[in-house]
C-alpha cells in the first residue's frame, strides 16, 4: 500500500543525530521495516527546501498549495502519518480527493490538524500515540511557569547584553511558592503538571475540566475543581492550558474571559495556539492584564515571521516565554512516538485490533470524548 508521511527537514542537525527521528532525513525509522514488506513510503517534507543542502541529496517535499507534493500524493495514499509540530494540514476538501485513504496517525499527540468530523463521515480512522509525550510537556509547562514567575528571559537578555542591573529584573520576580496555580484540562498532560507542582507549595492548585477527576487522583494533588471558567481564571495567579483543540475550545480565551483573570496572572499555553486569541492575548499582555505568556504551540504552524507572539512584551519589557514546537518532541518522546506509530501500523497491516486509548476516531464515529464530548 501507499504510505505519506509528512515529515520536516531536519538538515544538518537530523544527519548528525539520528535520535531526531520526526525529521524527513530519519522518517520514524521505519522506512526500511515498510518497504522490506513491499508498501511504498513517501516521506514527504513539511518544509520545502532545496535537496542540494543534503548530504545525501534527498529530494524533499512541498505541503502547501493546489500544486503542493502533499496534494499529488495524498489523492491515492491509504495511510498518512503526520506530526503535531510541523503538520500537514488535512482538510475536508483534501479528505474528499484522498479516495483511498483509510488510516490517519499522527506521530505523537494532537490530531487538531485534521478535520475530524470530515474523518468520521469519510469513515478515516485517526489514531495519535497517546502517552507518548506527557511527561515531556508537563515538564516543559512547569518550566514555562518559572521562567514568567521568575522573570528568566529578561534576567539572560541582560546578561547577554552585558548589563548588571538586578533591580529590573527582581522588581517584577517572584516566588511559585504560595500562588494559586490552575489547569485548564486535567487529562494525561495536565494532572501530570498538578503532580510536578506539589512540591512547590503552591496556595492551591485547581482545575477547569468537563469531567472530575477520581476522588484518590484529585486528593493525591489536593487540587479543587472550580466548574465555571470566569470564576476559575479569576481566583488563578498562573493558568496553564492543557486541553485539546476543537470546536468548543477554539478561542477559548478571547478578550472577555481575559478580563475575568487576576490583573498581572501569567498564562502558560503548550495545548494549542488557536486555543489563545492571538491579539487579544498581545493586549492583555501590553495592558498589563497578563504579567507573561509562554508555551511553544501557534495558531499556525511554522509560525509567520511577523506573528505577534514573537515580539510581544508586558509593560516592563518581558514576559514573553514563546518557543517553537517542541515541548512533546524531545529525543526521549520521539522514540516513544516513533515506536507507537511502528505498533498502530503493524496492528493495521495485520487486521489487529489497536489501543483503545490510541483511537480518536474509528470508523464513522468518535472514540473519545477530549475532543468535544462526543
């Protein structure tokens, strides 16, 4: 059969590591297992770039326009592997070309790059690797925290820059301990975050989630739910987003529930960044309203040169902590995706049943609830 995968270019850093496995130079690994069984692999490149800047001269891919390598290959794919940090956009117009398609998988966690509900209707299974990647970004959520509490990237700049000013950067640090720190979504990722804050001795640790946690897991972080969300980010020094992303969290926090945060709050957002109002989250941040944002996801992916969460700052000329896409791609999380794709593959090929916890959509129907209570 024909397998797309749309990878991104590693170059230099992917051919001297090969732990880099996401990369169209490394391609999960799995290139030599799939066509050893006779399936043609495409390994498509999320960037196009010229091949020349390869040492092995690999022609890479194009995934974006009418004319894109995407659009040519995915018409008689009948799997498409994908990644959450450089994705290939698969929409309901590509999915109604894509005739043979019949499988999904994406390399990690976050299928919001898919139109799931085009999925169901087209009966196109979609599976991530669930699990794959929590440890790695609820570390990176609890660094974020601390880096905006502690106000880390303008205390660096100014070393870089060679300055010795300590009082503006300790006039707007502070401590973790005795906050009121909150999550939105207490699912793998964001009960993972509440355990790595305990000992923090935070003042309280909260949540906003559809669903109460069980009443051991909830005593184990003493977290308390708070089930209306103005009143949750209102009591809330940090809040930090670990939910997925579908129609009822899409610009979840927007303007008007911005000004129902505590004035000066931090906000930490690794889920997805069409989950954040772009400007609106800019504003508050230039207002005052938020003392910080940080996390590593954009609402489109590679962000634009000009994206406004690149160069925005709070009043005193920090609080910005944006990284590219990375939190759930370190080298340890790539080998446990890159393996969980090898196993939903395999699975496939042999008409075996798969994880339950892998599914996202099955065949015409939605097999979990984190995307929108299905």
């Amino acid at each position: 059969m024909k397998i797309l995968a749309i990878l991104y270019n590693g170059g230099q850093a992917a051919e001297q590591e090969s732990r880099l496995l996401g990369t169209v130079e490394n391609q999960l690994g799995i290139r030599e297992w799939l066509t050893s069984q006779g399936h043609e692999f495409i390994g498509e490149c999320s960037i196009p770039l010229l091949a020349g800047r390869l040492s092995n001269a690999r022609r890479l891919y194009s995934k974006e326009g009418p004319d894109s390598d995407f659009q040519k290959h995915i018409v008689d794919a009948e799997v498409l592997i994908t990644t959450p940090f450089h994705p290939g956009y698969l929409t309901r117009d590509l999915i109604e070309k894509a005739k043979n398609l019949k499988i999904c998988v994406t390399a990690g966690v976050g299928s919001d790059h898919i139109d799931l509900n085009a999925a169901v209707d087209h009966r196109i299974q979609v599976l991530e690797v669930s699990g794959s990647n929590v440890v790695s970004v609820a570390e990176h959520v609890v660094m974020s925290i601390l880096l905006l509490v502690r106000n880390f990237v303008p205390a660096h700049e100014m070393i870089e820059r060679g300055d010795w000013q300590v009082s503006e950067i300790a006039r707007n640090a502070f401590d973790l301990e005795n906050k009121v720190v909150g999550t939105i979504g207490a699912g793998r990722i964001g009960y993972r975050v509440l355990q790595r804050l305990v000992p923090f001795d935070c003042k309280e640790l909260l949540y906003y989630d559809y669903a109460p946690l069980p009443p051991d897991a909830a005593k184990a972080v003493k977290a308390r739910r708070v089930e209306d969300l103005k009143e949750f980010v209102s009591q809330c020094d940090v809040v930090t987003v670990n939910c997925p992303l579908h129609e009822g969290t899409l610009g979840l926090i927007n303007a008007e529930l911005l000004k129902h945060f505590k004035k000066g709050a931090w906000l930490v957002n690794t889920a997805r960044g069409a989950i954040c109002d772009k400007d609106a989250v800019a504003e508050a941040l230039k207002s005052g309203q938020l003392a910080g944002y940080a996390g590593d996801v954009w609402n489109v992916q590679p962000a634009p040169k000009d994206h406004i969460w690149r160069t925005m700052k709070n009043t005193l000329g920090g609080g910005n902590g944006m990284v590219p896409h990375y939190s759930g791609t370190t080298l340890d999380a790539q080998a446990r995706y890159a393996k969980g794709v090898k196993d939903i593959l395999a699975n496939y090929f042999e008409g075996k049943p798969q994880d339950p916890q892998n599914i996202i959509v099955g065949l015409g129907k939605y097999e979990t609830r984190a995307y929108g209570q299905r």
